[in-house]
C-alpha cells in the first residue's frame, strides 16, 4: 500500500502556493466537492501543467504525453470503462514489473488500492493529463462492442421467433424494437462522437456493414448478424417518414434526434440493392449539428484576402454570386456564413432551399417539395413579387431556374446559389451549356467562389515530410519560375487522429471576380477565350495553388494538394475536353 502525501502541504513547502490559497481551495473543495488538485487549478493557483510537473518530482514517477505513447486496445481494456472513468486512469502497457497505469491524480490511495485488486497485479503509476486521459477512454472504449452486443441480441430475439404465428406478428415486432433502438441509439452517438458527416447501412450476403464518413473518407465496422438490418432500416424508415412497406423503390425522409446533448438534423435515403437473387435495402444519414451556431465569414478559415473581396461582392445592392464545389464541399455552409453577414433589419432575405437545413431568425426560408410542384423555378417566380432586396436559391439545376435568377439580379436584385461545378473558371461555362446567352451571364454575374475541403494535419503526430523528387518537381511546376519549395509537413498517426495522419478538415478556396475582359469573352459565347482570360487574371489563384499555400504552412499535405489538382482537371476534362485541355496546359506549364 502507497504512503498517503498531503498535496497541499507540499506545494506549500515549495512555495508554490501560499497557505492562504490553500485554506481558501480547502474551503471551496469541501463546497463543490473536487479534487484539491483540480480545485487549485481551477482556482488558477497553478496550471495543470505545473502540478503535474511537481507531482512527477515529488513521487518520482514519469510524467506521460498520452499523445506520442503508442496504446494497445486489448491493453487499455483490460481496465472496464467505468473504473478507468471513475478512478481517471488508463493502461499504458505491461511490463516485467507490473501493469504500467497512467493516472491523473496519483495521490489517490483509494484508486491505486482497487487498481491493484481489479488488474491483479502490481501498479506502476505514471503522471498523465486528465483531458488527454479522458479522450483516450473515449477513443478505446467506443461503441464497438456495444452494437455488435446489441446486434447479437436482435438477432436472437429475431432467430427465437422464425417459426411465428400471425398472432404473435405483432409482439415479436415490439420484443425487437427495444434492441433496434439501443442499437440505433449507439450507432447515432459513436458517429456524434467521432465527428462524421454521413451513416452508411450496407447488407452484404453474410456481413452487415455500417461505415462513417469522418473528415471525407469512409470507416468500416462489420457484423456478422446480416438478418437484423430488415428491422433496423424499417426502424430508421418509420423515424423518417417513410413508406416501410415499399422497399423497391427509393425514398426520402428526415427526422431531428437528441444525440449527447446535441440536436441533430437527419437526412435519410433509401435505396434497393441486389444481394443474390434477394432485394435488400440500404440507408445513407447525413448528419447535420443544429446544435452548432451558423459561421461567420470570419471563421470560415478563407484566406482574409480572398475573404474581403467576396464580402465586398456580396454586398453589392445587384447580380449573382455562385458557389461551386461537389457534394460535401461546404457550399451550404459558405452561404450561410454569407448571409449571416448580410441578415440585418434593413433587408429582406428570402431563402429557396431543398431542404431547409439551417433556421435563421428573421430569414423567410422555403423549402422545396416536387410532390405538389413546389420546385426551385416556381418558388423563385413568386419570391421576386415578395419585394426582396436578397436571395438565396439553394442550388440552380436546370435552365429554367438559372435564366430566373439572371432576371432578378438584372431587376435590382442580389441571388446567392450554388452549382455543382468543379471550379470558378467552368462555373461561367457551365450556364452557356445550360443554354443561358453569354451577354446575359456577362451582364448579372459577379463573382464565383469554388472551393474542396482538405484534411489537416493532426497536430499530435506532426512531423517533417521528406518529399520525394518527383513531388518536390510536381510542387515546382504548379507554383510557377524561380519558386523553392520550403519544408513541408506530414502526420505520422497517433491515438488521437486514429493513426491517419489527420485530424479536422480545413476550406480551400478560388475566388473569380469578372473583370471587363472576361465579360466581353462571354459577350461572344467564346469559353476557350473566358478561361484564358480568367487564367491570366493577376488576383485569380487556382484551388491547387491555394491548398500549396495551406501545405506551406503546414496546415495539410502535399499528397492532399495534389489530390485536389488532378480531382479538378480530371472532372473539368471530362465535362468540357477543350477546357480541359486549356486546363492541363496550365497545370504543366
């Protein structure tokens, strides 16, 4: 058994705090009570950093960075979640010694005793942060066992009644629910938890797969109980709105949940597949935080150059502003930021949207519904008799939709939209092959701004990238003559980005603003002159430069710079060769 210290006496003793703010800690902890140790830092007597530091010195044990020490899952579950939360600690590793523990009050006699007892063997203590413990539990005690526990038991209840007579249809359907919910319920808070933007349910032939979308790529979790998503999907489709009798056709639905604290705005999707000679269905959420405040310009991450010249073009009293980009670029979330800033009581703002995925005051927002004609085009055609001074068309799709929003920009209107094109320089091409006349695209359009989302560099596991050499020519080629690649960055993988190297995603940004040169191109309906135009542009910078810029000051990487750079040429040369063509001579130039 350790030998109890007084933490308060020590630090004293060290003059690192005085005995009044000890007297005063001991009071307010017996009040609220904490920890003495995290009562004096709350206090701001000392930083956590300090104590810790001290309490290291003093008990001569390491102090630990949980975010450079590698940890095993099988290690760290060797403690049960609930201990490891209660007593704040963690299994670091097992050594010849004893089980090596990381705890964040090492003073803990009561904890170190239990710890002993629950692993059975001799504790070595280490000193870690409490923040950086508790993010570990929450990444190594995720709910992974608990919905493949949970898809056990559905299987089971659904197994134990194969042989079911009409009469009891209905009790079995009640005996499942409970299980699906919990599984659902564990399912929607391991995605909150992890940050992902979309829920994928895939039955295979003898998997069930559910997959997150976290920062744009795709995590797999496999069950082998491939026989409850029949029950699970209707579940979700009941949730949504949907039609659960129909399962050969594609629905839509959407409902609101509680999720940790969070509410959450789900979109669902269903669609038929082919498994075998058998129909199954799958569902897609997308997962939208309404809990979270609407961005601001400024938080946007946009370059504060490129940020004040479209702030500049969204406040003209007139024309169009488009943003570009494909799904899940954060268009939506660029134009909520945008009117954001122009919501004030002296304007009108009407939104035309499909759906509704953000409520802002004083904003009068229109959802579309193609079941009783209430399409983009005819909701637009009534907004311009509401006396509007803004408006936002969620997205222009067709030549109806794009030749009204040109006429309320050319009647003194301003229209905000988003298009689904690859970069700023396509945006303008893409309306003439709507069939829309390049003198009136020329006369309402102001400015583009296309934009991807890159992944960032953890900062946990940052480290120097060696580029190879074929790389640092690459880098050379797209910055331009006499360019010299400085030091560039990449991440090796840690506990806290799930070993991939990233953590977060970060906007990438081009903004084209028509000068007087580029509107007489489209006067003559000539794109290849538009894009030489807009290329040769001094303030135009393409998407790939800009995302150089990022990887310059270590913000991502080079291999995400050059993902976005072939993205965009591929998918330009693709839908339009002679831009495409135009597009490649520059990038290799």
């Amino acid at each position: 058994m350790r030998k109890r210290i007084r933490l308060g006496d020590l630090l004293v003793e060290a003059n690192i705090i005085t005995q009044e703010q000890l007297e005063f800690a001991l009071t307010e902890q017996k009040k609220r009570g904490r920890k003495l140790g995290q009562m004096l830092v709350d206090l701001q007597y000392l930083t956590e950093d300090k104590l810790l530091q001290f309490l290291s010195e003093q008990l001569k044990l390491p102090l630990i960075d949980l975010r450079h020490h590698p940890l095993k899952e099988e290690t760290v579950r060797m403690l049960p979640e609930t201990m490891a939360r209660r007593f704040r600690a963690i299994v670091l590793g097992i050594t010849k010694d004893g089980v090596l523990v990381g705890m964040s009050d090492p003073t803990d006699i009561f904890a170190y005793d239990e710890l002993s007892r629950i692993l059975n063997s001799h504790v070595i203590q280490a000193v870690v942060r409490e923040k950086e413990l508790l993010r570990n539990i929450d990444l190594f005690y995720g709910h992974a066992d608990q919905i493949s526990d949970l898809a056990d038991e559905i299987e089971q209840e659904i197994s134990s009644q194969a042989d079911f007579h009409l009469d009891t249809l209905i009790s079995t359907e009640m005996a499942v629910d409970a299980p699906v919910a919990r599984l659902l319920q564990a399912i929607f808070e391991d995605a909150v938890k992890k940050r992902a933007s979309d829920i994928h349910i895939e039955p295979d032939q003898n998997v069930l797969r559910i997959r997150l979308r976290i920062d744009g790529v795709l995590d797999e979790q496999l069950l082998n109980e491939v026989q409850i998503s029949p029950s699970l999907i209707s579940r979700l489709k009941l949730m949504g709105g949907m039609d659960i009798s129909e399962k050969r056709r594609p629905q839509d639905g959407r409902f609101r949940m509680k999720v940790k604290e969070k509410s959450i705005d789900v979109r669902v999707a269903s669609i038929p597949l082919m498994r075998g000679e058998n129909v199954v269905e799958s569902v897609v959420m997308r997962l939208l935080d309404q809990s979270g405040q609407v961005l601001h310009l400024a938080q946007l991450g946009m370059p504060e150059n490129i940020r004040e010249r479209f702030r500049r073009q969204i406040h003209r009293p007139n024309g169009i502003v488009l943003i570009t980009g494909p799904t899940g670029s954060g268009k939506t979330t660029t134009l909520y930021a945008a009117l954001s800033e122009l919501n004030d009581p002296g304007k009108k703002i009407i939104t035309i949207e499909d759906p509704v995925e953000y409520q802002m005051p004083r904003l009068n927002q229109v959802q579309v519904n193609a079941k009783i004609n209430l399409t983009f085009a005819s909701i637009l055609r009534t907004t311009l008799r509401l006396d509007p001074d803004i408006i936002m068309l969620g997205e222009i799709r067709d030549q109806e939709t794009a030749e009204i929003a040109i006429r309320a920009a050319l009647t003194g209107h301003m229209v905000l939209s988003s298009v689904h094109t690859n970069d700023a320089i396509g945006t303008a091409v893409r309306l003439m092959d709507m069939g829309i006349e390049g003198y009136l695209v020329a006369s309402s359009l102001r400015a583009i701004i296309a934009q991807r989302l890159v992944r960032r560099i953890c900062p946990d596991c940052k480290a120097v990238d060696p580029l190879e050499r074929q790389q640092i020519a690459w880098v050379e080629a797209l910055a331009g003559q006499g360019y010299r690649a400085p030091r560039f960055y990449r991440g090796d993988g840690c506990n806290q980005c799930n070993n991939t190297g990233y953590l977060g995603r970060v906007g990438v940004y081009e903004l084209l603003e028509l000068s007087v040169a580029m509107m007489r191109a489209l006067q003559k309906n000539d794109s290849i002159l538009f894009t030489r135009t807009a290329q040769a542009d001094p303030a135009f910078r393409s998407l790939a430069r800009c995302a150089l810029d990022y990887a310059e000051q270590g913000l991502t990487t080079v291999e995400e710079v050059q993902r976005i750079a072939n993205e965009s040429i591929a998918e330009d040369a693709e839908e339009s060769p002679e831009i495409g063509d135009v597009l490649t001579e520059k990038a290799v130039a």
